[in-house]
C-alpha cells in the first residue's frame, strides 16, 4: 500500500520493513502513539473495548503471559522514560547480544494466525493486490472488531489508529502547504487512490460472500484506512532467505507484539532476529529482540526500521528525526528536472531536440524515467550510476552522442568504472559542463519548495517559536530542513 516512489537500484531506501518493524513514533517530539479513546467503529461492533481494564499495559503483559511472550527480566515496557507513548527500557545493565524479548510464532497475528485463516486461504487467489497486505488486512478487520479475538488485550494499546497522525490523515490543504517538495503529497495520493481501489474491488466483494462474518456497516473504508496506517506503521516484514530472492516476492507483512513497542532511531541498539521456520511445533519458533551493543540502566532501547529517509519515516511511521539526528536522511532531485534543466540551458531549437533525443536513449537504457528520481544522501549518490550516465550524456555534443549511441551506451573505460561512486568528492571533480547542469537542476528542485532554508533554520534556532508551532508543522519542517541541507551542501560542492 505505501507507494514508496520508485528508487531504481537503490535496495539501501526501499522504504521497507525487513529489519524491523515500522513504528509511527521514535517520539522525539511526544508523538501520542497511544490515545486512550474510544473506537466508534469497533464500539459498535461490541467488542470488549469497554470491559478493559484503565491500565491496557497490565492487560497487555498478561496476554504475554498466555501466548508464551518472554520479556527479560532486566527490561520493562513503560511510559515513563520513553520518549513517546511506551517504550522498552534496560533495568538493568545490558551487554551486547542479550535477548530482551522472545515471540513465539504462534503469537504473530497474521493472515496464518487469524480465526479466518482458512477463508483467507482458500480465497488468495482473489485476494491478491499490489500492495500484498489484503489477506492481513482482512484478518485485522475481523480480530479488532471480534470480541471474542485472542488479540484484544494487545489491540487495546492502540483504542485509536488515528492518533499515528500519518499524513495520510491530515487535509489535504494542509498536506500540500507544509510537504510541497517534499515527495510525499504525491505518495499520499498513490496510497489513498490504492486503499479505494482494494476496498471496493477486493475487501468488499470478500465481505458480502461473507456475511456472517463481516459487515460493510462496520467494517467500512475509514477503518480499513486507519488498519492500512497501523500496517505502515507497525507491522513487520520478514527477509526471505537468499535463495528465495530472485523466485519470490516479499514475505506478507504480520504483527509482532511487543517487538513492535520499541521506538526507533537511526543510532538504534537492538534488532529483531527472525529464526527459520522449522518443523518444530509454531509455539516453538521464536523470533527474538536482541541488543546490538551495552545499554546502561535506565536507557532506553530503541530498534530501527531500517535505512529511512524523514520523508519516508513521516509518510509511513508518522514521524521525522530532528535534524542532524537521522544520518540515513535523503534529498530527491526528480529525473525530469535535469531534462527541464537541459531543456532550458539549449539554445537552440536543434539543440532542445538533442536533448529530447538524449533523454529519449536515457530512457531506453532504463536510467531514467518520467516519475524516478536521483537520490542525494549526505555522503554520496544512491543513484549514481542513473545520474552520472545522465549528467554525462546529456551534456554530451551531437557528435559525441552519435558515437555513443552507436556503442548502445557501453564505453570501454574501465578507469571509469571503478571510479563511478558518487561521493561528495568525486561530485566536486565532476566536469564543468555536468557541474553546471546538476548545478541548475539543484535550483528547480529547491525552487520546488514553499520555504527557504534561512526562514526554517530561523525557526529552528528560535526555541520559542518553534515551540509555537503545531506538531504537524515541526514534523514537516524537520523533513524539508534536512531535504534543503542536502541540497544545499550539493550546490556548494558543484558550484
């Protein structure tokens, strides 16, 4: 479902969710992930929101209790201490190595897991979908809204999947004037046309061939909506082995309880390790968190959700890094922004079909594509094969291109090849004519935002101000701020 903008050959920012699971919250700013209010929806359904207890926490851990979840002794899940909503925190010493938290499978909830996993298997067929998640979807309607469900105590956590605030959620207004340029304006609008589609080609002609079990009524699009946010945000995906790579699809996203409390940041110290599904019975199958350095008393332990940019943790997880807290950050300049840079720097009318014919052989060579995007890291390129093939032919001459073309776009320069990595200085012994062009593609791209940097480095050096600001508006000025960083250290490098 989360339209993730294409990435080509970029694996490292595939907005995945195969080394931990995605959580709305690192909280660094007091992200509510847990508001205790009532869910309509599933209040009218009578599930047993109302017999919980004030405390879900100790509902939760006795849950844990039940299904076989081992929390360490020396760790404990609590609010206080957290740095939003809960968290897990060491107390006591932690070395590296230690498991803090064991969950057997059986206590995964997943479309394997669910009561209805016998329909949902012998429906896949019809259940398949771009984004792969129906089947847990589904499985989620009926456990959150099902009284009876095993899974209550742990849905209790969450009485409110709208308080994750993913942009998805805010209006629209709001959503183009705090994240233009941002990537993920656009993004929103792939996932919510997706999440339309699914429900009403998929989720409701299953749930009218399954009226004893389900009811449009209750089970309507605004819940399925806010289950696609609680999968965004908190579900996990497990890596397929090395051998399934190349033959498989992803594994399906699944829930994890417990693994999928801790909050993260990039500077993480713990991850979740996934044991092989074996023949061992499932209760015996265990995945496991475990710390990946010493912890001292009183820290807490945060996992991490893989190698996110902020626009990425914003569109999917509800949240931003501050700046300079995220070193995973990225920046995008749109591949057709070079080709309008280029476009406007040719003279010429023989000129502009020269890059016309360029792009259209960039495009053949599958470099380029009219919604892909070049990806700035603070160090280096993450596309830097696509952009230094682009940058190179189309600042080429006619004559140059010819040849070039007549070679298919292979070129005998293995001095070249070797030395292709993108890095900051390698950017700055680009030549003249490319530094000029990525130079002018830098500008667009920045001209692309509603704001300037000095207004928001303003902003964020005024602690008062900032703090006047809505929690909407520090998130998305956290993602355009480090965005224009990069940007900017890029026109410096170029320039």
């Amino acid at each position: 479902m989360a339209s993730v903008p294409k990435r080509p050959k970029v694996p490292r920012r595939r907005g995945g969710r195969d080394t931990g699971h995605p959580d709305p919250g690192s909280g660094l700013r007091g992200h509510p992930r847990f508001t205790p209010a009532s869910h309509p929806q599933a209040a009218a359904g009578g599930s047993a929101r109302g017999q919980r207890s004030a405390d879900p926490l100790s509902g939760f851990l006795a849950w844990c209790g039940r299904a076989g979840v081992q929390l360490s002794p020396k760790v404990r899940l609590s609010r206080a201490g957290a740095v939003a909503g809960y968290g897990m925190l060491a107390a006591a010493e932690l070395q590296a190595g230690e498991v803090l938290c064991s969950v057997p499978r059986a206590a995964l909830l997943s479309q394997h897991t669910s009561a209805i996993r016998g329909l949902l298997r012998d429906a896949q067929e019809s259940l398949q979908s771009q984004s792969g998640w129906v089947p847990l979807l589904l499985a989620l309607l009926h456990e959150y809204t099902a009284s009876s469900s095993p899974w209550q105590p742990y849905f209790s956590l969450w009485q409110d999947f709208r308080s994750l605030d993913h942009p998805m959620f805010w209006p629209e207004e709001e959503r183009t004037r705090l994240l233009q340029g941002t990537g993920i304006p656009e993004a929103v609008d792939k996932d919510l046309a997706n999440i339309h589609l699914e429900y009403s080609s998929i989720i409701l002609p299953f749930m009218k061939a399954h009226p004893k079990i389900f009811d449009p009524k209750l089970h309507t699009l605004e819940l399925y909506k806010e289950l696609v946010a609680f999968v965004m945000a908190y579900s996990f995906q497990e890596p397929l082995e090395e051998e399934d790579e190349d033959e498989k699809g992803p594994n399906p996203p699944m829930m994890v309880p417990v693994a999928d409390i801790l909050n993260h940041v990039a500077n993480h110290n713990a991850n979740l390790e996934y044991s092989p599904v074996s023949a061992k019975p499932l209760g015996q199958q265990c995945l496991r968190m475990v710390t990946t350095q010493p912890i001292s008393k009183g820290q807490e332990i945060f996992n991490t959700y893989g190698q996110m940019a902020n626009w990425q943790l914003l569109h999917m997880y509800g949240f931003a890094e501050p700046y300079p807290g995220n070193s995973n950050d990225t920046a995008d300049i749109q591949m057709v922004t070079v080709r309008k840079a280029a476009l406007q720097r040719a003279s010429s009318e023989a000129q502009q079909q020269l890059v016309a014919e360029q792009w259209d052989f960039l495009c053949q060579l599958e470099m380029v594509g009219e919604e892909g995007a070049f990806v700035l890291g603070w160090d280096e390129v993450l596309t830097e094969e696509e952009l230094s093939t682009t940058l190179k032919v189309l600042c080429m001459s006619e004559e140059e291109f010819k040849e070039y073309k007549e070679q298919d776009g292979w070129e005998d320069n293995s001095e070249e090849e070797e030395n292709s990595t993108l890095s900051n200085e390698a950017l700055s012994r680009l030549k003249t004519p490319c530094k000029k062009l990525l130079y002018d593609s830098v500008l667009l791209t920045l001209e692309s935002y509603g704001s300037d940097l000095k207004a928001e480095q303003d902003l964020l050096n005024n602690k008062e101000a900032y703090e006047k600001l809505s929690r909407r508006e520090q998130q998305a000025l956290h993602v355009r701020y480090g965005q224009k960083r990069i940007l900017h250290q890029l026109l410096e490098l170029v320039h």
